[in-house]
C-alpha cells in the first residue's frame, strides 16, 4: 500500500490544567481532525494557535498523519472540506 503524506496539529496539555495532561489531534468545529497537505502549512496553523491561545497550559506542534492507501488526490479532498 502506498503512504502520503498528511500533517494535523498535536495538542499537548500539561498537568498543571485542571483537567490533568493530555495529548490529542487538534479538531475543528465539525469534530473533524484539523488536517493540511505540507508540514509548511501545519507548522504556520501551529504559530497561528500559538498566538491566539487562552490558556498557557497547552502547546501545540505539528505532526505527520500516517495514512496508508490514500491517493493524493482523496488527502487534497479531505483537507479541502
């Protein structure tokens, strides 16, 4: 089967939150996986969410989504949406 590339934001919660540590793929309002086809696009996405964020007690970072036999053409749909 054939890999792609897919990247996603990884949320990290430290222990210091009150709802204790935690990791997790970031979501969008949908409940869909926040997903985007190059590493230079999740990694600005990433500075953006830094920005902007309320809490100090989470961090977030760029990841690559594994996603076995997906052609590029269906990982462009899905990010698309």
């Amino acid at each position: 089967m054939e890999t792609h590339k897919l990247f996603g934001i990884w949320a990290v919660r430290s222990k210091a939150s009150r709802f204790g540590s935690g990791q997790f793929w970031l979501r969008g309002r949908d409940g869909r996986r926040v997903e985007f086809p190059s590493r230079k696009e999740a990694i600005n996405a990433v500075e953006k969410y830094d920005r902007d964020k309320v809490s100090k007690n989470i961090k977030y970072q760029a990841k690559r989504i594994e996603q076995k036999g997906s052609s590029k053409k269906e990982i462009r749909r899905r990010v698309k949406r």
